[in-house]
C-alpha cells in the first residue's frame, strides 16, 4: 500500500471546479450526485439527497456550515453530516476531497457514521 494515500482510499474519484465561497453546486460522481460547498476556504461534499425527504439539498439554503433542505426546512452540518433541525434525523454520507488549483477531487469514500 501506498503511505501516502489515506487509509480509506479508493481508486473511485472525480475532479470538479470548486464552488465559489458561500455557494453550494450539484456534481456527478459516478451514480451518486453530491453537494460541494465552499465556506472559509475549505471546500466539504456531502450527499445531495436529504435524508428526510426527496429534496436536493443543493437547492436549498446555506447558512454557515449550515445547509437547508427546501422541502421542510431540516438542516444539516456540511462538515460533519449531522442532522442539526428537524425534521431530519439521520445523516448525509460525507465524502473526502483534496483541492488543488481551482479544483476538488471526490473520492470514492463516504462515511454517515457521525
């Protein structure tokens, strides 16, 4: 194995532009669509498919580290994952990203154990 690739890496990525700062932005990675936002200088991906409902979350309002789903108005932390309002309960999977130069890699890599 490669020491420097992270542990839980996967040959599975996607190179996309970066959000501009404070916008939100819907991409393609591989089967699954994922929210990519940009806040304080560091780029986050999160699913874009609120647990609650059948809403894109990219649709919706970002707030900080904050986003909210434009269905019923629950909101998630784009760092984490975690649902903070209701009525979402349960988290977006997280996905890892590296930046460079203007643009974001998307690995393969999700976790909603948060």
């Amino acid at each position: 194995m490669n020491a420097d690739r992270p542990a839980t890496y996967s040959p599975e990525t996607s190179i996309v532009e970066a959000p501009p700062e404070g916008e939100v932005r819907r991409v393609q990675h591989g089967d699954t669509y994922v929210l990519l936002a940009r806040v304080e200088g560091n780029t986050y991906a999160v699913a874009d498919s609120c647990t609650h409902g059948k809403a894109s979350l990219s649709q919706g309002y970002l707030d900080g580290w904050e986003i909210e789903c434009p269905l019923h108005q629950g909101r998630f932390d784009i760092r984490t994952g975690r649902a903070t309002a209701s009525p979402c309960r349960h988290p977006l999977a997280v996905f890892m990203v590296k930046e460079h130069e203007g643009t974001v890699q998307i690995f393969d890599t999700k976790s909603n154990d948060n």
